[in-house]
C-alpha cells in the first residue's frame, strides 16, 4: 500500500502519545490513555486531592489543544525578496508564528541550539494575539489586514489574553530545541512573574537558568511618580540544564593585562590571589616563614586557604609568592594557562557592555538613513551576548518575535568576528504600520518590510570592501540575465548523466560571493495549502451541491493545484511536511520529457507532480537520481499497470514513495 501524504503538520498529540506507549505499553488501550494507570506506575495515587498547587488561568487547555492541532498551512517561497536565494542557510518567514511554529516542528525537530524572543509586553498598547481555534490561518489573514490592537487592563482579561497568546507557543518552541537547547525571553514587569511560571511548566522547574537584569536606560524619568523603570528581564530556561554547557563570556584585553610572569616561570604568566580566608578554621591557622625569615599568620578571624600538607605541596611547585623580595605575606599563584577561556557571566548586564535602548534605536537610525522606522529595537550586542554563551560555530538560532531583525543582524555580526557559520530562522506576523509613521510614509506597509530591509544592509554593511564590489557586479549579472527566475530558462537533454544535472546551487553566479559569511536569507510567506484537498476552507460548507461539485473537480489532478500556485509552491509545502528543511537545494530536472525536482545535495526527494509517468520514467528516475524517497501525484500514472509497476521498481531500490 503506497502511504499518501494529508498535508497537516506533525500530529503532536499521536506523537506523545506513541511515545507514552513504548514506554508504558499496558497505559494505552485502543488507542486511549489509561491517565489513572499510568499515574500508579509512576506512585501517584488517585487521592482526589484538588488542593494542589499549579498555575490556571481561563483558556489554558484551548491554549493546549490549539497548540497540538495541526496546520494545514504552508509556507510561500519568495525569491523575488530574498538574498542569495541559491546558497543562503538563512530563512525570514512571514507568518503567525503559532502557525509556523507548526509547520517547522517535523523539519526542525530538536535541531535548534538557541531561542530568543522579545515577545509583547503587555503593556496596554502592544498587539496581543488573538488565536482562532477553528481556522487560525484564516484569522491570521484578518489579523494582517487591521492596524495594531491594544490589550487595556479595563478588559478585564489583561494577563489571560497574553497568557493564552504566550502558552502554545512555547509549547511548540521547546520541541525545536536541542537536548543542549536554551531559550533566552526579553520581558518587563508587567508579565515577568507569569512567564516564570508558564515557563517552569514548559520546560520544567529544574531547567531554570537565571534571570538577567538588563540596564536598558541610563538616565532617569523625572516624570514618573515613584520609581523610574531602568531595567528588562531575560529569562533564560534550558532544554535539560544537566547537559548545558556555557561557553562563558570572551576574557578582555583588560582581565590578561592583569597577569604576568616577574619570577619566568615557564609555565608562563600568572597572577597571584589570596592565600587566606574566613572564617577561622583551626586547623588551618599556622605560622608560616618567608624566604626572608619573617614568621606569618593568617589575619584575625581568618585562617589559610590551604592545610599545612597542601601548602607544603605548593610551596615545593613554585606556586606560592612571596614578592620580589622574598617578604611579603604569601599569596597563590594562578597561571593563565589553568584559567578557563570564557569568563562566567553575572546576571546584572550594564549598559556599556550590551547596549541600552537608546543606543539600539540609533544605531538602526543610522542603518537607514538617519530615519526612525521602529520602536524600541533591542541592542546587536545584547543578543550577540546571549548567542555567544550558548551556541556553538553552527548552530541554528531561532527568533519567532523578530520584529526589526535584530537576532539576525547579531547572528551575522558575530559569524563576521568569529568566522561561524550560524544559522538564523526569523519569523515576524506582517503588522501593518501607522499611516501616520515614518516607516509607512518612506514605502514600508508593515513590519516585515522593515525587517528584511534591516537584515539586507547590514549584510552589506558588514561584508569587506572588495567582497562588496565584487557582489554588486554579480548582482548586476544575475539581475541582467535571469530576471529574478529561481532557475534558468534552458532546457535539460534527456540523457542527461547525474554529473551535468541542472543545478541552482553550484550554477549561481552569486554562490562564490562571500563564502565565510552568509548574509542572505530565503523569505517565505505563510498561506493556506497549495492543494484544495489540503485546503479545509474549501470544503467546510453546509451547502452538500457545492461539496459535491468541489469533489467531481478532483477527478483532474490540475484542478487539485490552486490557480495561483507554483510548481515550486508545491515542492517547498511538500518538503515541508516531509520534514525537509527550506534551506535544501532544490534543482529542477527533465526525464523523458517530464519536468521533476531533486531535493538535497545526496538526492534526498525526488518529487514530480506531472502526469502521464510510465513505469519506464519512474525506472529512469529511480536510476538515475537514486532519491531515499519519491513523491509522486496520486494521478500521474498513466494507467494502473504503472501505477503497479512503480511500486516493485521503487521497492526493488528501497525507494519510498508517496503521493500527493
């Protein structure tokens, strides 16, 4: 039987419960969780004791349930607003983020090393999102329609609304996260103490970090009554604390001028500490004698930091200072080869080190021309800081609350200094902007606008001199000769040997630009399937003559493809739900005449969505391109003999197939 894609997402809730049952076979009957049996195994009897201690609030479990629904949503390639479509590792998607969250979860499962959010604040006038359970793509595009809303405390609802806006959407982040995972959230006053707790449920009380104090301002508010703000939180949660590990912050310049080497030791510079410390212990209080025969003892109150047997062991390792006379009361030698290479960070982060609010908004005045097109942008160097404790030269980071692209515009600066080669995944609801803004008035209608616009100049902000000419000339050859086509117009011979396939990755004139740093970026946009089968919207009607109708037009596989899409529409939404990342190359071939794409550098997919396939064409392909899996239309065979005939040729090779 050859397996049909549904076009949904990761079904979450089959997942756990899989999960749940090979572990706990006996729990799970029929299909159904067995909740009081598996609570006896794990010694939780049912006492009906419902003075428990937890965290409620009204709309939690629609919350829950909203999260684990699976989308029938797709992602829209636009290579048209992208850079360097053809090699970027990048990715900027338009969309809820609820959404998409959904649709990465089978592509991204457990790969992504950091998350940094700046989620709203709630502060009465930021959009908080409004979830549709029944169709929530449809209420994103009534959403992306509307100007900002604001979420007044007269409502009555204050921090519910922000709750349930918050609360699924960590829920699905969390699953993206590598087992050595972090998640770094920016927040104030307002929601910090619910997001402590939404958070020790989501990721668990032992995954706990640390809670940073930002010094986001420097001079004060006269005008505020009490006190004047001059701090944000970030709370910062792992994925399995056990297994984090901090890189620490780089040391400075500063910290080794501090260490030297008067004696020539030649385990090289060091630097001395205190050999003596409190309180008083007194097996530990001994007189000691200098080289210059004066006799010591610790201060009053306070004892050796070491017993006399390791003091001696010391002394014998040239590891206890005297001074260059040979009078001084010792101290401990500590070399700079034995000091840890990152420093470890405190949890109050000063304004001269990460940047404040009024920096940030500078610095991306001046990105754009000396004109303010966002507010409240979140310093480079402060998302830098967090990137750089917890993620390694390849890491992928994620920002589902991109806003003005700061976490990107941070991830390249830092591969810029470092030589990494991390990777960015931005995601941003298109917010419109005030007709009255700055930003509106300069061409940006909404909030992505300004993203992508960030994220391009300082790519080329960042690139050197030559590489800056030299990627100018080339986008001026590629502008002139393909006019922004994904690929090129020529047509593939037929006999065409694995080693001359047509290829957008090796064959892009901008592919050898600045190859240690990617500053490119594949955008795409969230919307409903490519597929009417997929496509819910079209069938949810009580009027039965126009499900019927909707039906009989299946019979033709073209009329399954909405008018308005794209053969490559269709590819990217199936690699989607077949959990291949965007960032794949994707390569258009010819076979016998049909029109195919290769998916992956090692041939991943092999998708072909054309019909009339003869089982001769399905050989060739199978030959040829050697895909892992083949995905094929349900009516691209031109009878059932190839139909049959396909399936013992792709099984002979071990060749997946499924269809569409």
């Amino acid at each position: 039987m050859m397996e049909k894609l549904d076009g949904g997402s990761l079904d979450l809730e089959k997942a756990n419960l899989e999960k749940l049952q090979s572990v706990f076979p006996d729990c799970v009957s029929e299909g159904k969780l067995d909740l009081t049996k598996l609570l006896a195994l794990l010694g939780q009897y049912d006492d009906n004791d419902f003075e428990k201690y937890k965290f409620e609030w009204k709309g939690k479990n629609e919350s829950l349930r909203l999260a684990q629904q699976r989308s029938m949503g797709t992602l829209r390639p636009c290579p048209e607003e992208s850079v360097d479509w053809d090699t970027t590792q990048n990715l900027y998607i338009e969309g809820d983020n609820l959404e998409v969250l959904k649709l990465l979860q089978t592509a991204y499962y457990r790969k992504v090393k950091m998350i940094y959010i700046d989620p709203p604040y709630n502060t009465g006038n930021d959009f908080v999102y409004e979830d549709d359970f029944a169709d929530p793509i449809a209420k994103y595009k009534e959403v992306t329609a509307q100007t900002t809303q604001s979420n007044p405390e007269t409502m009555g609802r204050y921090h519910t609304n922000w709750l349930n806006m918050i609360y699924p959407r960590l829920r699905l982040a969390a699953n993206l996260l590598t087992d050595d995972g972090v998640i770094f959230i920016s927040i104030d006053d307002n929601e910090v103490h619910n997001l402590r707790k939404v958070c020790d449920e989501v990721f668990g009380e032992e995954n706990f970090v640390s809670q940073v104090i930002w010094e986001r301002a420097y001079a004060p508010v006269n005008l505020k009554k009490h006190f004047s703000e001059s701090h944000d939180f970030i709370l910062c949660y792992a994925k399995k604390l056990d297994v984090l590990s901090c890189n620490g912050l780089k040391r400075s310049e500063d910290a080794n001028d501090r260490y030297s080497n008067p004696d020539n030791d030649p385990r090289g510079l060091w630097t001395s500490g205190d050999l003596s410390v409190g309180p008083a212990i007194e097996d530990k209080i001994y007189e000691i004698i200098t080289p210059s025969g004066r006799k010591v003892l610790p201060p009053s109150g306070y004892c050796w930091r070491y017993s006399k047997e390791k003091f001696e062991e010391a002394l014998l390792d040239n590891r206890i200072w005297f001074g260059v006379e040979g009078n001084n009361v010792p101290r401990i030698k500590r070399f700079l080869s034995d000091v840890k290479e990152g420093i470890t960070p405190m949890t109050i982060w000063k304004h001269p080190d990460v940047g404040h609010s009024q920096s940030a908004a500078q610095n991306l005045k001046k990105l754009f021309d000396n004109k303010a097109f966002f507010d409240y942008p979140k310093p480079v160097d402060l998302i830098k800081r967090c990137i750089d404790l917890y993620t390694n030269s390849d890491s992928v980071i994620l920002d589902f609350f991109s806003g003005s692209g700061t976490t990107a515009h941070a991830v390249m600066q830092l591969n810029k200094e470092d030589g990494g080669n991390r990777k960015f995944i931005m995601v941003q609801l298109p917010e419109v902007t005030d007709e009255k803004s700055e930003a509106y008035k300069a061409g940006y209608k909404n909030i992505c606008e300004i993203g992508k616009e960030r994220i391009r100049r300082a790519g080329t902000a960042l690139m050197d001199n030559e590489q800056l000419i030299s990627y100018n000339e080339k986008k001026s050859q590629t502008e002139n000769t393909n006019d922004g086509q994904l690929f090129a117009d020529e047509e593939l011979d037929n006999n065409s040997p694995l080693s001359i396939i047509h290829s957008t990755l090796e064959n892009s004139p901008l592919s050898t630009v600045n190859n240690k740093l990617d500053k490119g970026f594949k955008v795409f946009k969230l919307d409903t399937s490519n597929l009417k089968t997929w496509d819910p919207t079209l069938v949810d009607s009580d009027d039965g003559q126009q499900i019927d109708m909707f039906i009989e037009r299946l019979n033709d596989m073209n009329d399954t493809i909405k008018a308005d899409r794209t053969d490559m529409d269709m590819v990217y939404e199936i690699m989607l739900k077949m959990g291949v990342p965007p960032t794949y190359p994707v390569s258009r071939v010819k076979i016998n005449g049909k029109t195919a794409y290769s998916v992956g550098e090692e041939y991943l997919l092999l998708i072909c969505l054309q019909d009339g396939l003869t089982a001769e064409t399905i050989e060739r392909m199978a030959e040829d391109y050697l895909p892992s899996k083949m995905i094929l239309s349900e009516k691209c065979f031109a009878d059932d003999t190839a139909m049959a005939n396909a399936h013992y040729i792709l099984k002979e090779r071990e060749i997946e197939l499924k269809l569409v």
